[in-house]
C-alpha cells in the first residue's frame, strides 16, 4: 500500500481528532523516521518530548522483549518484581521518596489532583468538597473532562460541558496574581514551567521561586507538570531545577518510557503520597511489569548517555545557529535545552504551511498555537545533524 491509500482507510474508519501532516512512519531508528516509500526524515517532534531517547533504542528494546517474556501484566491485586526496583530508582534519581504510576500524563495530573485535595481535607482543614486549586491561562495538562475544565483553549472546552467546579484561572507568569487568587480554601497550585502546547512559552526568570514561596507562606501545595519538561528536556532533569524549587509534587510521563509503552508517574514525599488508602485511587494497567521495566531502561539510558548534559549543549548550540537564520517571517526564537518555538508573525500566514514545507525537504516538526513551530528533537541529535537541518530551515522560512 502507498501513503495515500493508508491515509485514505484512516480518513473513513477513523475519528477524525488530529490533523496529523500527511507523512505514514512505517519504521524509525534514532533521530530518523521512514515513511511506507522509503523516504527518510528527521525527527523534530520526537513525539511531544515521549522519544527524548530515540526511536527504538536498543537497550529499553532489549528490556521490553525480555520483560515480555516472562510477565507483562500482573494487576496491582498481586505484587510484580519490576515495579518495586522502578520505585527505588526513581526516588534516587528524583530525591522524590515516593511514586505512584499510571499509565497517560493526563491520568497522573488527575492523580495528583485527587491527592492535594486529599491533603487539602485531612491535612489542612479545609472543608470537605470545597478545596479550589489555582491553574494558569493557556495550560495543557490533558483532555479528560477534569482537565478540560480549566483549560482555555475554546476547541478543547466548547462542546464537552458540564464542567468541573473546583478550579480558579489566572494569567501565566504572574506570580502575584496567583497571591491575590489565594483564599483559605486554596489547596494547590498546577502549573508548567514552560507551557509547551500554548507555543513554547517560557516565564521570566524568578516567576516559578515566587509561585514557591507565595505557596510556602499560605500552606498551599505547589504541583508541576513536567510531563513534556521533565526528564533532560532542558537541560536539566526537571525544568523547575532551573530556579532551584522544590514543588510538592511533580507530574511526569512521556519520555519515562521512552516511546515504548505509555508510563507515568506522579512524585513526592511520604507525608503527600502516603495520604492515599488502598481502594482509593488505581489502574489495572498502572505499575504493571512491562512497563516498569521499559521505564527502569528508559531512566538508565537519560543516566549512562549522559542525555540532560547532551540537551543542555545541543540546545544551546541549535538555538545559536536558529537565531543566525534571516527570515522576513520570524518574529522570535525561544527555547530551552531542546525544546524550543519558531514563532512566526502574524502575516506569515500560520505556522502549518511552514510544517508542510519542511516535510516535503526531510524534517519532521509541527505547528502548535497557529503561529509556533515547535522543534523538540530526540535528545541524542548531535552537532552535524543539526547542521544537515538548518540549512533546510533557514531556505523554508524565507518562502514566500
């Protein structure tokens, strides 16, 4: 079959709820993909930061044939002996003493939300149902209808109502508009350290040490959503490091499992995570064998391949050739480690036809916030590779 059949048996027997580019991945390796004639692209997306290892590396490969050998699936009515070795690792790695895994991020934002408001009633006092957690303007924790609750993004609100009650939104990067927000029934504050789906939008420096302390002095847990972030994302292992916080609890997921198998996992401590009663939250696929020992892998890979250092360096250095490039259509380039936005003025005409273009000469990216191309490599990419892309980038943002 050609790509245009397989989009064609896509377009009538599937939703249509994406509006992916027309390229069809049949295999991929490291930074590079393949489509079903053969034709080679480099990856710029690496699946929304969930293959900040690469396409099939070799070593979380080897983990999840092995482990689906012997036992993929357990349930949590029984003990496994992956899970408990994931834990501990985690918590050394973190310097989180505790975890609790599921499955999708969204799952584990909506994990880490039951458990503030746990905190909020048996800790805190705060009368039962009326906990309120304080979010920000233009965040993407997910799609349940939890999360949609308080998103602002219309397309993902309008038609999936009734909403949740609970949630209070105020501008992002304004620390004391979350102060002013803040009343004795405040249980937490959920926010990104960089909100990736909104267009690589990044707080100015100091925003997220104020947020920590405003929650400090009023006993209002902080939680961030390191799910896109987390991992070496930015050069370093958590994006809120760069501030030199510690939150309450951290979200993470994606590249914890290195594009294997769907693993998250919400972090903290024990007084937090230990508020949890058995038969109170769960998933039957959360913890299971296979996908602690593909996340075991995937965490021994960021550590032995040194990858927080690599995107550290390899971010700096594409972001430097990036803001070399001349381009009547370039309004500003902003990143951190490797993760950085194009953001295109207004008269570009949208960030798609820019994606479009870069697939037709080999690159892989898309556009997120109408006007941003996100560029959000493999971790692994090195020096010459980017020097093969920015050529092509710079020739796609001078079309017409």
């Amino acid at each position: 079959m050609n790509a245009k059949e397989y989009i064609a048996l896509e377009d009538r027997y599937g939703a249509h709820n994406y509006h992916p580019l027309d390229v069809v991945i049949e295999r991929a390796q490291g930074v590079w993909v393949y489509d079903v004639e053969g034709r080679r692209y480099l990856d710029f997306l690496s699946a929304y930061s969930a293959l900040s290892q690469g396409h099939v590396h070799p070593v979380i490969l080897e983990a999840l044939i092995e482990q689906a050998r012997r036992v993929t699936l357990t349930s949590r009515a029984f003990r496994n002996d992956q899970l408990p070795l994931l834990y501990k690792e985690l918590s050394e790695m973190t310097g989180y003493e505790m975890a609790l895994l599921m499955n999708s991020g969204a799952e584990s934002v909506e994990t880490a939300i039951k458990l503030a408001r746990k905190w909020a009633y048996q800790v805190k006092g705060i009368s039962r149902h009326q906990a309120e957690i304080i979010v920000c303007a233009g965040n993407f924790h997910g799609r349940t209808t939890t999360i949609i609750s308080f998103s602002t993004e219309p397309l993902y609100r309008d038609d999936f109502g009734p909403f949740m009650p609970g949630f209070l939104i105020t501008p992002y990067a304004d620390a004391e508009a979350i102060a002013r927000l803040i009343t004795p029934n405040t249980a937490a504050v959920l926010l990104e350290p960089i909100q990736g789906e909104a267009g690589v939008v990044i707080p100015p420096k100091g925003y997220l040490k104020n947020v920590a302390e405003i929650c400090r002095r009023n006993n209002v847990l902080l939680i961030v959503d390191e799910i896109q972030t987390g991992l070496g994302r930015t050069g370093k292992l958590f994006a809120y490091e760069h501030e030199g916080i510690r939150p309450d609890i951290v979200v993470i997921g994606k590249a914890l499992s290195g594009g294997f198998y769907p693993v998250s996992a919400v972090l903290a401590d024990r007084p937090l995570m230990g508020l949890f009663q058995p038969g109170e939250h769960g998933s039957t696929f959360g913890g299971n064998p296979l996908g602690a020992a593909v996340a075991r892998a995937a965490l021994r890979v960021i550590r032995e391949e040194q990858l927080v250092d690599r995107a550290r360096e390899m971010g700096a250095y594409l972001l430097e050739r990036l803001a070399e490039i001349p381009s009547p259509h370039v309004k500003e380039v902003r990143g951190r480690g490797l993760l950085i936005g194009i953001e295109l003025k207004p008269e570009a005409g949208g960030a798609r036809r820019f994606c479009e273009a870069l697939q037709q000469r080999g690159i892989l990216s898309k556009e997120t916030h109408e006007n941003v191309i996100r560029i959000a490599p493999p971790l692994i990419i090195d020096k010459p590779t980017i020097d093969w892309a920015v050529p092509i980038l710079q020739e796609v943002l001078n079309v017409r």
